[in-house]
C-alpha cells in the first residue's frame, strides 16, 4: 500500500500501478475495521494450517487437537503457542510471512512474551527471539483479568468499579 491518498494491489508478488483514492479507507471510517478483520483472518488461518502441519502446537493439547494457538478480537491479538523453542522459531517465521502477504507490519516492540510457569532464562530467550518485551500476569485482556494462577479480589477491582459506576449512572 502506498501512503498520501495514493494505493496499490499486490497480487501473486506482482504490484499493480499506483492510483489516486478518493474515497479510499482512512483511519476512523466505519469500514476499517471490517477490512482489518478479513486481513487478521488471514493470519488466523495460516495458524491453523501450521497446526494441521504439525508445525505449532497451542496451549491446552489436552482439550484442543493441537491445542489453541490464537485469540483475536478487533485488533487485538493473543498468541498461544506450546514451550518449545522450534515451535516459537515456526510462528516467528509465520509472523513475518503475514507481515510479507499483508502489507501490514507486527509492532513486536509494543508485543510482550509471557510465560505460564516458565523461569526468567526461557523468558529472555523467547523476548529475544521476538525482540518483544517481558510481560507480566496478571494482564487484561478485553477489560478481564488474565492470570496463569489464582486470582486474586485485588485484580478484579478495577472491573467490579467500573460496572459500579454504570450502575450509579
């Protein structure tokens, strides 16, 4: 894609000319995000082929064939993949395949590796493999508290303020 209201079509490796849009999709307008679905889905399914192939493993085998690999809503996106070094080594060239099919470039810096009882050594090594950052349970995801181990009332309280305050309003 190109940028300043000037665009491209890349298919098969081959980039068709350079045209003026006029109405073209900016951020904001209402069909971004139904545009960036249908890209995300692409990456989605490139997973799911990589498990089929035996090439990623998910977490979870023990309920899932392969296990689940990925979450995705909107724009957010969680990777699961088994602890094992060639596995990350697979979805790491994975990533940069979409990167190359899409157009659309991963921020690993804004990215962060979390373990689920991993040691702080496979934790560098895998941040450093996707020159992302080291994460922390709990986090948040969509609003909830996510952990690899019991909750605590502390991590909720934020969620359970929040829906105080709609319910005062």
């Amino acid at each position: 894609m190109g940028g300043g209201g000037t665009v491209w079509v890349k298919i098969n490796n081959t980039c068709g000319p350079y045209f003026v849009s006029h109405k073209g999709v900016r951020q904001r307008d209402p069909l971004s995000p139904i545009l960036f679905n249908l890209v995300a889905d692409c990456l989605a399914r490139m997973v799911r082929k990589a498990q089929h192939n035996g090439l990623i493993y998910g977490l979870a085998e023990n309920l899932i064939d392969k296990g689940l690999a990925i979450l995705q809503y909107a724009d957010d996106t969680i990777i699961g993949i088994k602890d094992n070094i060639d596995v990350a080594r697979n979805m790491k060239v994975l990533l940069y395949l979409y990167e190359m099919m899409s157009g659309l470039k991963i921020n690993f810096s804004k990215s962060e590796v979390l373990l689920i009882n991993g040691d702080d050594e496979k934790q560098i090594q895998y941040a450093e493999l996707f020159s992302c950052q080291i994460g922390r349970f709990p986090i948040r995801y969509l609003g909830v508290p996510v952990s690899a181990s019991r909750l605590h009332v502390c991590d909720w309280a934020p969620l359970i303020d929040k829906n105080d305050k709609k319910l005062a309003t």
